[in-house]
C-alpha cells in the first residue's frame, strides 16, 4: 500500500461517519448523503496530489456542505427541511434565516389557502399549525384518522405540486446570500 492510499484511507475511516451523519441530518436522505459524502472522497483522491489541506476535517465538512447544497437546490422542502438549511447556512444571522424562512412558510400558507378545499385546509392548519396529532384531529372532527391521513397526504401532494418553482427560486437566493 502506498503512502497516498495510507493517508487517504486513515482520513477516510477517521471522517466518513461524522460526514455522513452530516450530510443524511440536512438531507434527510440516506442514498444521497452516502452519494455526497462519497463524491467527496472520490474528488479528494483524484486531486490527493495537487492540493494540500491543512484542516482534512474542516475541508471535507466544507465540502461536504456544498454537495449538500447542490442537491437541495431541485427540491421541494418541509418544514423538517427548512430548519435544517440552517445547518448549511452558518453565516446567515438568526434575523436573516428567520426573514427566509419566514417567507418559504408564508409561500405554503397562501398556497394552501388558495388551493386546498375548505375541509383538507382545516386538517392541514391543524395538523402543521397546531401541532396535533391525527388521533387529535379525528376526535375534534369526528371523522377517522384514516381520513385524517388521506386530506393531509392530498394537501401536501397539491403543495409540493404547487409551490416548487418559488421555493427554488428562494432557496437559490439563499445559497447566493450564503456564498
């Protein structure tokens, strides 16, 4: 073994957990963090010879945050997925990402406003707003949590349908404040 394969397999064992861990918490998504994560070691090795990284941890997590980026860039976000943006965005202060973040969920509110019927948009504010549970909506409103399960599935459906241009559009400025 040489010593370029030593040094990049030490490297390797040393960071690929916390990396993965990463990139799945901001993700949400185990292929594509195993996919980034990866990515990142092949372009390490393939250019292990020309460059010189004093920090490996802070190069590959920097690394690491912008494949993260990327892949975020073409989709549609929840709310799990815009708290995690904060992950990425370190430099934005807490009033920024509040500002951007409170204009992607002011986006989904008049879109469901808009779009959702009358019945689905009660389940969805008291699902996303109020933070109940299905069992807790299907006891205020008599109905089963099946059907619960079924207004808040065709909400987000019409949402996601609905709301990705401009989400994109958002998130692109964000990766363009942050860069």
């Amino acid at each position: 073994m040489t010593n370029k394969e030593k040094k990049f397999d030490a490297l390797y064992e040393k960071h690929w957990s916390e990396l993965y861990v990463f990139a799945f918490n901001v993700t949400r998504d185990k292929a594509i963090a195993e996919d980034i994560v990866q990515e990142v070691f092949i372009d390490y090795w393939s250019r292990m010879d020309g460059i010189v990284v004093e920090l490996p941890r802070a190069y590959f997590f920097q690394a690491v945050r912008n494949q993260c980026a990327k892949s975020l860039r073409n989709r549609n976000f929840d709310q799990v997925q815009i708290e995690n943006i904060a992950a990425l965005v370190p430099e934005l202060d807490d009033e920024q990402f509040e500002e951007i973040k409170y204009q992607l969920l002011n986006e989904i509110e008049q879109t469901a406003t808009t779009l959702l019927p009358d019945k689905c948009l009660t389940i969805f504010k008291m699902r996303f707003y109020e933070q109940l549970s299905y069992k807790e909506i299907a006891t205020r409103l008599n109905i089963t949590e099946s059907t619960v399960e079924n207004q808040i599935n065709k909400a987000l459906k019409l949402l996601r349908g609905n709301t990705k241009y401009i989400t994109n559009l958002h998130f692109s400025m964000l990766l363009t404040i942050m860069c």
